[in-house]
C-alpha cells in the first residue's frame, strides 16, 4: 500500500473515532437533559440512593486525572527521563479526564444553569465548597505546566510547575476522598482512611489510562516502546495495584473492628448480592489478582500485556466504586443503635437499585468528553511520547 492510501486511511479511520466520541458526548448531553426535564424518576436513584452510577464515571474519571498525572511527576519532580519525554501526555490525559469527570458530576446533580451560584457562594463548612478551588486549581496549574513543558523558553520552570501539580493533585484527591469521609449521612463512609486510600487508588488506575492510550498512540504510528521502559511502567503499575488493594483491606479490617460497622461489611463482603460479587469477582479477582499476575510474570511483558493488564485494573477501578458509592448509600443508616426503624420511607431497609439508560448514556458521555480532548490535542500538538525524536515518524502531531 502507497504511502498516500495509508495515510488517507489513517484519516478518515481518525475521524470516524471522533465520530464515535463526539456521538457519545451527545448522548450524554441528551441524557442530563431528560433527567432535568423528567426529574430522576426516569433513573434508578431514590431519595436513598441519590448518586448513581454517573457518580462512579465522575469519580473515576477525576481520581484517575489526579493519578494519570503521576507520569509527568516522576519525570519532572524526580528527575526520570524515561517519564519525562511522557509529561505532556500525562498531563493532556489529566486536563481531558478532569474536564470529563466535572463535566458529569455538574450535569447529574441537576440544576446546572446553578453552577454560577456554587462558584460565587461558598460554605467553608463544606468539602463541597473546597473542591471548586482544588478543581479550578488543578486546570490552571496543569495548564501552565503544558506551557512550560512545550514551550523550550520556559522549560526552566517547569521542574518548578511540575513540583507544584505534584502537591496540588495530592490534596485534591485528599479532598475528593474527603468528600465521603466527612459525610456523616451514611454509615458505609465516615473513615479517615478514605483521604489516603483514594490518593493511593488514583495511582493505579491514572497509571492505567496513561498505558492503554500510549499503547494505542504508539500502535497507530507504528512506534515501538523500549522494552526496558515498558517492563519498569507495568512493574510500577503492578506495585500500585498491590499497594491500592493493601489500602481496601485495611479499610475493610478497620470497619470490621468496630461493632456498629459489622453489618454493613457482611453486607458488602458476604451478602449484598451484586455488591459481594462485584468486590470479589471484580475488584479483588479481575482488578487485583489478574493484573498482578501479568504484570509480575517473569515472561515478555509486550504491549499487549500492557494493555490486558490495564485493562483489567479499569475494571476493577470502576468495580470498587460501583461497590463503594452505591453499596455504600443501599445499607441503611443506623440512627438508634439496638432499634428497628421502620417508616413509609423504608429507612432502616437496604434499598435496591438498576441504573438506567440516561444514566449510562451521562456516564459514557464523560468517557466521550474526555477521549475527545485527547485525540485533538495528540493530533494538533506534539504530545506523542518519544524517547529518540530522531528515529521515529510521528504522525500523531503531524497536520493534515
């Protein structure tokens, strides 16, 4: 095949992607517009479960933004020129995520004509209100970090700006955990354990997005990763899945200790039905086990590898939270320890709950924000990692 034909099939190939995502964005659109037309009784929330699976897309997608950041700390903060040369993506990949995740969590809380109120009037009380400053935070900061990355006049500043993202994404996960930490309302949370358990979780999952998407932009181009590189990404990525999986257990075995928590673990570990299998099955099993074992194996560890292994670390990421925000507000709070409560609002009573079409559509639309931030910005700018510039074509960054 001529090189011309080759390229015109790579073209439309990448348009009919952005197709695909700017299609998803709509639909996600759609969605929050029928929820705020309809109200969420088109939903399969309740007046207990009032954050439904759109939270788990928002929240992974923001925690996995604090964690995906991590490459272009390593290179920046600590000096490693194997994750230097992948600072940019890494914080392309943070800006989209974020963008996406805010994006949802906006859109699902309804009302969001309001946003202009909760940006203007703020209650220090509330983590709620902390996090708008984080949020904006993290884009400012990431963005001028891009800045001082590609622009070769500033790079002086950019260990200095990098060092800085470095700190700020560590207390926004801090208060993104926080969130649920300080929430009294429901028994499942309430753990300071939450704050360091996220920021650790992010590590793995925001490792994660970052080798499936370099694996994919190094497959479009026809780039090889160097097989030294690729075997200390997974490793490191392996040491993270261990280190977040050692944090829910400690969660677990901490809630295990205190009497008035007891019911709610047997209810997430042994008898929530869809919760139990999710924990074991695929958080502890697909999101733990699995990808250990490909990333540890004294084989090859390919891009293949790189991807599988990922891949199933993302779905125990979303497994986790599925498990954590839903589970978590389906157990009743107990009110009068050593009481039955019983109303016409079924409090004291484990409630259920199916997601719905807008709901999935609103999720999936966060995953569509965000994967088309980052194929403009690999195909606009030079955001393909490169270790030896002078050797590789790049095809990603070049114009049409």
């Amino acid at each position: 095949m001529q090189i011309g034909q080759f390229a015109r099939i790579e073209r439309r190939f990448y348009w009919l992607l952005v197709a695909l995502a700017a299609l998803a964005v709509a639909a996600g659109f759609l969605a929050a517009h029928a929820m705020e037309e309809h109200g969420h009784s088109i939903t399969g929330m309740s007046n207990q479960i009032v954050w439904g699976v759109p939270h788990v897309f928002a929240i992974f997608l923001i925690v996995a933004a604090s964690g995906v950041l991590n490459v272009a700390s390593i290179g920046s903060v600590f000096g490693k020129p194997d994750y230097k040369a992948r600072a940019p993506l890494s914080g392309l990949l943070s800006i989209a995520m974020l963008a996406g995740g805010l994006a949802v969590l906006m859109l699902d809380l309804g009302r969001p004509e309001r946003v202009i109120v909760a940006a203007t009037h703020f209650n220090f009380h509330s983590v709620f209100a902390w996090n708008v400053f984080l949020y904006s935070g993290m884009f400012a900061i990431v963005a001028v970090y891009l800045w001082m990355l590609m622009e070769a006049r500033m790079s002086r500043y950019a260990k200095p700006l990098g060092l800085a993202a470095f700190a700020w994404r560590f207390v926004l996960t801090t208060g993104t955990g926080s969130i649920f930490g300080f929430l009294v309302a429901r028994q499942a949370y309430q753990s300071a354990l939450l704050a360091p358990m996220f920021i650790v979780l992010s590590l793995g999952w925001g490792l994660a997005v970052f080798l499936m998407v370099q694996s994919a932009i190094y497959a479009w181009n026809g780039l090889q990763l160097a097989p030294a590189v690729q075997t200390r990404m997974v490793r490191l990525l392996g040491v993270f899945v261990a280190a977040g999986m050692y944090f829910v257990l400690v969660y677990h075995m901490t809630n295990l200790y205190w009497a008035r928590q007891f019911a709610f673990e047997r209810f997430i570990l042994l008898d929530g039905a869809i919760y139990a299998w999710l924990f074991w099955s695929g958080y502890v099993v697909l999101g733990g086990i699995v990808p250990m074992a490909i990333f540890f194996s004294p084989q090859p560890r390919g891009p293949l590898a790189a991807v599988a292994g990922s891949a199933f670390v993302l779905i125990g990421a979303f497994a986790q939270l599925y498990v954590f925000i839903i589970g978590g507000q389906a157990f009743p709070l107990e009110i009068f320890p050593g009481f039955a409560v019983r109303s016409s609002f079924l409090d004291g009573s484990i409630d259920s709950y199916t997601p719905s079409l807008p709901e999935l559509a609103l999720g999936v639309g966060g995953l569509g924000i965000a994967f088309l931030i980052t194929a403009v910005g690999v195909r606009v700018l030079r955001f393909t990692p490169q270790d030896d510039l002078g050797s590789h074509p790049v095809l990603a960054g070049a114009r049409d």
